[in-house]
C-alpha cells in the first residue's frame, strides 16, 4: 500500500519523500503526466537530465545527482511492470522547443519514441493552456485497490494531494488539455 510508511491517511501535507513515488510506480495502475516545460521526470535521460540546460545553480551536484536516480529508478520500475499500467504523458509545446536546441535532442527524441512503443500515449500540448502552468503527476490505483489516488506536484517544493476534490479537479484539468494535446507522432511529423 502507498501509505504504510506514515502515521496518518493524507499525504496533503507532507513535503517531498521518494518512497511514494516509487511505490506508486510498483503499484498503481494509472500514471498521469503533464509538464509544460520540461520532459515529463522518468522518461528523461541522464544527458538531458544533466545538460547544461537543466541546471539549476541554486542545487548542487549532489542533489542532481539523487534526483536522476529517483528518476531512473521510477522509469525502470514502470517498465518493468509492462502492460500492467497505464501512462500518460502530456508535454507542453515549451518542452520540444527547448529540446529542439539541446546536444541530447535526438537521443531523448528516441526515449520517447520507445515509450510510446510501449503502449504508452506520449502526447504535445501545442497551445499554451491556463489551467496548466506547473507540472504535476496524477496516479490512479485499480478499482479493486484501496490505496488513494493522488496527485504530486512541484510548485513550491514537492507536494501529494489525496483530497479526493482535489485529485478531481486535476483530473479533470488534465483529460481537458490530453484532449487538445497531440499524438508525438502526429506532433513531430507537423513539425
């Protein structure tokens, strides 16, 4: 279960841990995405992770460091679970046109190309949409599961939301804008 690790039933206040996302990647069966600057965490490679574009000088190389190991531990999990999950990912115009200029273009190009052979739906938002201005995750359990669905999200740190309003509203956000969004495919062959 998600939330075996905690003392109460909300994550809604608790700040950044790796092991929900970890978990959720093991578990859940839905995974929602939308990033409207950057690729989506776990389908980056380390080149773009690490590429001079990506750097922030408020962190240092060892937090850079961490944050590509929970992102290539989360991606290798949800391979690993095969057609056993659903993944979305929504990309916003912004995210192709800065990778449009990266060294790692193509090779990231490639990663998310592979995932949608995957069965994943890798999709571009090519309209700026303002309900959507910061990236966040959703993560759906089965029916049958009594975990909650949460959303996680990095505004001002990292934060879970199970408020079931909450997830709704979110929910509801991003099947709006996965609606206006593009197949990558159909994205990059307009191009």
């Amino acid at each position: 279960m998600l939330y075996n690790h905690r003392d109460d039933g909300d994550l809604s206040t608790s700040k950044f841990e790796i092991r929900p996302l970890l978990r959720a990647a093991s578990s859940y069966q839905s995974v929602l995405t939308y990033d409207p600057q950057f690729v989506v965490g776990f389908l980056q490679l380390e080149e773009y992770h690490f590429s001079p574009e990506m750097q922030d000088e408020r962190y240092d190389d060892a937090t850079y460091q961490d944050a590509w190991q929970m992102k290539a531990s989360r991606y290798k999990e949800i391979v690993r679970r095969g057609n056993n999950i659903q993944v979305v990912a929504v990309l916003g115009e912004a995210a192709m046109i800065s990778l449009s200029r990266m060294a790692c273009r193509d090779l990231q190009l490639s990663r998310l190309k592979e995932a949608q052979s995957r069965g994943w739906d890798i999709r571009v938002v090519p309209i700026p949409h303002p309900y959507m201005f910061m990236g966040y995750e959703i993560f759906l359990p089965a029916e049958e599961d009594t975990a909650p669905p949460f959303v996680y999200s990095e505004p001002d740190g990292s934060t879970y939301k199970e408020h079931p309003d909450e997830v709704a509203d979110k929910l509801d956000m991003f099947n709006r804008v996965s609606r206006l969004a593009k197949p990558l495919e159909e994205y990059l062959n307009a191009k």
